[in-house]
C-alpha cells in the first residue's frame, strides 16, 4: 500500500453506480412520453431475451443508523405498511400499461429502508400482486436486504417461498463501540441466527455488508468483524467505504463528527487488512468493494465477463430495463434514468393521481452511451476498449487525464483501450473520473461526492 498515491488520489468523486452520475442529470429534467417512450423501446428490445429487472424500495425502518446515507422513513408504526403495498402495485400497473406483452421478470430486489420492517402477509401480497401480471424468466433471481434483528424465521421461510433464494444482512461492525456510534446495535449471535436459519431453509446465497471507515474503528475491530463473518462464511461479502456526506440533507449522518473517522493510509489500511484476510479464507475480489466465493454466481458471472453494475450495485446479469418502484427508486431504460418522489407523500400522491411518480430523470445523449458503457467496462471488467465514435480529441483528452496514472504503475494505455492492473483496483473511481465528460464539464463548486478511497 503505497501512502503517498493514497494521498495524492483520495479526493472526491462518484461511486459510478450510473453514467451520467446523478448529480449531472439534465437540470431540465426529463420529458415524461420521453421517459415512456424510452422504457418501452427497452422493453421491446429484451423482453423475450433476457427480461427485466424490479428494484423495490421499502423505505421504512424503526430506528435510525447513524452512518446511512439511504433514503428512509423512520417509524415504529407498522399501519404504514398496508397502503404503502397497495400503492407500490398501482405503480407497477401503471408499468404494466406501456408493455404489448407480459413482463418476463429476470430480477427483483428489496431494498430499503429495512425491507424486513414489513411483515410476510404484506410481502406476500406485494410479490403476487406482482406476479399475476407477469412471469419468471426460467433463470429469474430474488433477493433482498434484511437487519439481522428484524427478520425471523417466518420472514425468511416466506420469502424463500415466493423465490428469493439470495438474502443480504446489513452487518456493519460488531464492535461494540462502533455500533453505539452509528445506531446499529446487534449481536453476532443474533446474525449467526438468521445466517443459519438461511442456510437451513435453503437460501443458495447469503451475503454480509460490512463497512470500514466507520467511527472509532480500527485493526482490531476490523479483525474481529471479520474472524466473526469468515465463521459464518457468507457466500458473499460486500465491504464498503463509509462515505461521509452529512451535508446531504436529510442524511442523517450525526452521533460522531468526523475527527473521530480513520482517515486516508489509516482507513485504506483497514481495506488492505478486511482484504487479505478474505484472501486468506477463499474469497475472491469483484470489481470494487465485492468478495465472493467461487461457488457463488457472483463469482461466475465475472468469470464470465457477465458481471453488470446499476442503482442495485454489482449483479450476475445485466437487463436493459430496470424499473424502480416505491419512494426514491431509480428506473434505468438504458437509454435513460428517472427517479421517483423522495417522500412517501408526495409518491403517494402521485400515483393515487394515476401518473408515474417522477420528480427528475436524465435522457442519455449519443455521447453519455458511450461513455456509460467505457465506465461499466471498468467498474465490472477493469479495462475498457476505445468506443469508435469517439472522437480524437475526446480520446487525447482522456489519455492525458489517465496519464498520471500510467506513470503511478496503475494502468496500461494501448490503441485498444485501457487495462486497470491491480496495483490500481483501489483507484478505479479515480480512472472512471478521466471518461466522465459531464463531471469535466460541470466542475461542482462545492463538495458533492464522498471521497475515492
């Protein structure tokens, strides 16, 4: 680990879950037929081939985590739950009605907010509701997140048999002094529960979220975190970089400032650490902040050149259509982004008014495609292929924003395009950056972005 490139390449910027990064979606928004239109030329075009893809979002949550950046509604009151199902449904018919056919469904995903939060009989009635006007691709994966003190084992048993074979646990650290930090307080003998009530049930992948850079953490907390999961061994282990955006609002972010957060070589040394020992215990490392196993899907989709990256971070397939349903959820046509109404009585509202809940969007230029597919390259692949629309002056101008990297050992250049080696896999946000024409062209005044390791 060399201190001196972390300090010189620590710097803000996007974690590239999309090109164009939110933050430079047209200010102008996007034109609803426009959005239509979009969504159903995607639809057409992979239906039948490969399917497409929900990301559900169940935005509520009893407490809240001081370090989630994610869009929540913090309640104890489980009424919500009923009309919150039902206006999710009236979302999808409205869907429904853009589509010739019946949707072949490839993917869906609860994600939250605590997904856990609802009980069975609503989750029951949400995923039915959603399958009587659409079928499963032979192939079809369900997942989704569930906190290890909010999910019991008629919530596992039912959702396994409505076809969720994968589940992910919100882990964080075990640590006692971290988790009274962020909020997030639960046993290991409470995770390791639910992990083998999992196993028993017949889940064929379990994975664990784990975050470094948290508050008052350090080797030993790390150490333990970790020893902890590798007894559990998940099929997969996300290890993610704690951004700290408290100027966002509504984050949430509070109960620490950020002196009491590992900084620069001290943080990257708890990655290199979290690393090695998933290393050392058979994991093996996809695109940026995933490990999996070998046996895991995850794993062979990479083998595969399979692997894809959206609003749902990495996945074993890629579906052009992706359509996000309930408060904040992002859909992506390929050709363009929207984004739903961030609090639940404005989605409500918009959908009880039988109108798409959209509230801003992004339509891709010819030249945002291009880049999008050079930047999912490296996020998934780590290289990419020079597009040949692009024009000499666009490429020089790449090359000369990578070529401090080239000469850091990071990367290769070619006439062919760009090979990340794995010197620079730590830096790859920061090679993402030099194709990003919208964040070139719109230098943001003040600090938007978490920063890159």
């Amino acid at each position: 680990m060399n201190s001196a490139l972390i300090q010189k390449y620590n710097i803000p910027g996007p974690r590239y879950t999309s090109y164009p990064t939110v933050p430079f979606w047209d200010k102008a928004g996007i034109d609803m037929e426009d959005w239509k239109s979009t969504v159903v030329k995607a639809f057409k075009e992979s239906n039948q081939t490969e399917g497409i893809s929900l990301y559900i979002h169940l935005p509520f949550c009893e407490s809240l985590c001081t370090f989630c950046a994610c869009h929540k509604k913090i309640t104890k009151q489980h009424g919500v739950e009923a009309p919150y199902i039902a206006t999710l449904l009236k979302e999808w018919a409205l869907y429904c009605e853009l589509f010739d056919e019946k949707p072949r469904i490839k993917e869906i995903h609860l994600g939250g907010g605590t997904p856990t939060f609802f009980s069975i009989e609503h989750l029951t009635q949400l995923i039915e509701g959603i399958l009587r006007t659409s079928e499963k691709c032979l192939d079809f994966e369900f997942s989704y997140e569930g906190h290890p003190n909010h999910t019991s084992e008629e919530q596992l048993k039912g959702l396994f048999d409505l076809g969720f074979k994968r589940n992910s646990f919100g882990i964080q650290d075990y640590d006692p002094v971290v988790q009274k930090a962020i909020n997030r307080i639960q046993s290991f003998e409470q995770v390791k529960k639910v992990h083998e009530l999992s196993r028993e049930i017949g889940y064929q992948s379990i994975s664990h979220d784990l975050v470094f850079g948290l508050p008052f953490q350090h080797e030993h907390s790390i150490r333990n975190t970790i020893k902890n999961t590798i007894a559990l061994k998940p099929d997969r282990i996300a290890y993610y970089s704690y951004a700290h955006v408290p100027w966002i609002k509504g984050v949430g972010q509070r109960g620490f400032d950020e002196g009491d957060l590992p900084q620069d070589k001290e943080k990257r040394h708890l990655y290199e650490l979290g690393k090695q020992l998933f290393f050392d215990n058979g994991y093996v490392e996809i695109g940026m902040d995933h490990f999996a196993l070998p046996t895991d899907s995850l794993y062979k989709a990479m083998e595969n050149k399979k692997l894809h990256r959206n609003f749902m971070g990495y996945t074993a397939g890629k579906t052009a259509l992706m359509v996000g349903l309930g408060m904040s959820s992002i859909s992506d046509s390929w050709y363009a982004f929207a984004q739903n109404e961030k609090s639940v009585s404005e989605y409500t509202q918009r959908v009880e008014e039988g109108k798409l809940p959209i509230f801003r969007g992004h339509l891709l230029t010819e030249e945002d495609l291009v880049i999008r597919k050079s930047i999912l390259d490296l996020m998934c692949h780590l290289e990419t292929s020079w597009h040949p629309s692009l024009t000499e002056e666009t490429k020089n101008g790449i090359k000369n924003r990578l070529k401090s990297l080239v000469e850091d050992g990071l990367l290769e250049l070619s006439d062919s395009g760009v090979f990340v080696k794995e010197e620079g896999r730590m830096f790859v946000r920061n090679i993402c950056m030099a194709f990003d024409l919208r964040l070139i062209e719109n230098k943001p005044e003040t600090r938007i972005f978490s920063m890159t390791i």
